[in-house]
C-alpha cells in the first residue's frame, strides 16, 4: 500500500507540476508581448525661462542614459517667457526604459541645468512627453503624435486565454492532458491512475485588419497558425490618416462554419492608428491579445 500511495502521489505531483509550468509560460507570453519596443513621435512645442540671461538653450532628450535628441535655441538677452521650437523627433520605447529631459543654459566655462526630469516607470512616455514639465519657473511642453503616411506593422505573437481557447473548441496548456485508457495503477479500491499523455490542439488562429472597411490583412491567406499562443513574425502596411476607422479581428478560423470570435476592437479617432502600438487585449474576461509593433511610418508629403 505505501508503494501503491508514493506512486500515486509521484503522478499527482508530476501533473501538478506539468499544469505549473504552462501556467507560468502562459504569464511568460503575455509579458514578452508587453515588453515590446514601441514607437513614439515627439513634438517639442516651447520652454519657458523664468529669467532675462538670455543665451545658447540645449534641450537633451535621453533613453537609458543615451542621448537621442538634442536641439539648440539662441535667446537674446532681456528677453524672458515662452519660445516656440516646433521640433520633432521619433524613438523606441520599452516598458521599463528610462527617459530623462533636461533643459540646459550652455556657457563658456560651464552649463547650468534649468529643469532636469527622469522617470522609469511603466507610464513614463505619458509622465514625460505629455505635460509640461517645470522648475522654479522654468519649463518645457511636448506632445506624443501619430503622422499621416504609411505605416508598417508587425505581428509578434497572439495568445487566446483558457476560457476564450476552449469556447473555440482547444485544450488549454494547462489542461493539455487527457486520460487514454492507459492504466499504471490501481489500488484496489476504487481508485485509479491513467497515463495521461499530450493531445493535439485544434484551434487555427486567425487575424483580419480593416481600414475603413477594406480587408487589409487577412492571415489566414497567408500563414496557418494553430494553438494557443502563436509567433506571427508578420508584417503588413496600412495608408492612415487621422480619423481612419481601423478594425481588428481576432478568432478561431472555421473552413465549414462561422468563425468563433475571440474579440474585435476598433478605433475611429484622430489617434487610431496607436491601435497597433503595443498589446491589444480582448476576450471574455481580456486576457487574449495580440502584440502589434509599428516599425516605421513614411510621412505623407
């Protein structure tokens, strides 16, 4: 009987095990998509000097302790307030970068920092470049913009959730074993161990992107995924402009029937397009995604 228990609980705690590991690859996939690089534009409107010295201003602009972006300004002395820059630039971000802005007085001895700001929090796009950032009078304002162009798009990875992966007919990862009449146990009293081994999944994900109605990208033509989670590796473009409805389209892809729909999201906003510019979450309690990534926009003459 004791050998009969320790193999007994040797199973149990191999499938338990088993049910672990997927779980936590599972929580792996949805952080490797939010960790991502995303894509930003920046407008530099204006700073502010609370005094009259006039002078060289650099605007330094840093990711991760490097600089990405710098500009010169010449301010004529006895002149203080507001000066329009209007300059732009574009750069990478990954949750967890660290971005600093720093407004500089340059001379010819040594330069003195008027405003310094740093932040590495998850928000710190938004903390940064979309407010004015001041200090003791002195301050600079930016704001986060998309430009009309065509734009490219990558598909990294999508994941259907346990709930949404077994509407559509699979076997989730933690779930992924099934009893096949295999019998290595029985204790003789009613209880019994079966060998439990890995099905095969049915689900076929597939993507669609709309522009203003117009199918953009359907994945199905063009790469056949099946699972729970799936690498795309897939690149598209799309002409935008702000206000273009775009529409996303997320399922299980039936030949015979109706697709079973995961989710569809849309965005019709002067801003649309941002809806390709991280992860994408939907499903019955939002946990499924799909990890969109903008590469490169060229801007519309």
């Amino acid at each position: 009987m004791k050998v009969q228990r320790k193999i007994t609980g040797a199973v149990n705690l191999f499938l338990t095990a088993a049910a672990l590991f997927f779980s936590v690859s599972s929580v792996a996939d949805i952080r490797d998509a939010e960790l991502c690089p995303r894509n930003f534009n920046v407008k530099i409107k204006e700073f502010t000097l609370s005094d009259s010295a006039g002078g060289k201003i650099e605007i330094q602009i840093y990711s991760n302790e490097k600089i990405i972006f710098s500009a010169e300004e010449q301010v004529q002395p006895e002149k203080k307030g507001a000066f329009s820059v209007n300059k732009e630039f574009n750069f990478a971000y990954t949750p967890g970068d660290s971005l600093k802005v720093q407004l500089i007085r340059k001379g010819r001895l040594f330069n003195k920092t008027l405003l310094s700001r740093t932040s590495s929090s998850a928000d710190a796009v938004n903390e940064i470049f979309s407010s004015s950032l001041e200090n003791n009078g002195n301050a600079i304002s930016f704001e986060t913009f998309y430009p009309q162009g065509l734009y490219r798009i990558k598909i990294d990875k999508s994941f259907m959730a346990d709930k949404d992966f077994i509407a559509a007919g699979g076997v989730p990862e933690t779930n992924k074993y099934e009893k096949v009449g295999k019998l290595i146990l029985d204790t003789g009293d009613g209880t019994k161990q079966y060998l439990k081994e890995k099905i095969s999944d049915k689900v076929q994900q597939r993507i669609r992107i709309r522009g203003n109605g117009k199918i953009i990208l359907d994945s199905i033509s063009l790469r056949k995924l099946s699972g729970q989670s799936a690498d795309w590796d897939l690149v598209f473009e799309i002409d935008w402009k702000p206000g273009d409805n775009i529409e996303v389209l997320f399922s299980d892809y039936d030949f015979l029937t109706s697709d079973d729909i995961i989710f569809s999201k849309s965005s019709n906003t002067e801003t649309s397009i941002s809806i390709f510019n991280g992860v994408l979450r939907g499903g019955s309690e939002n946990k499924s995604f799909i990890s969109f990534r903008i590469l490169s926009v060229k801007s519309a003459e």
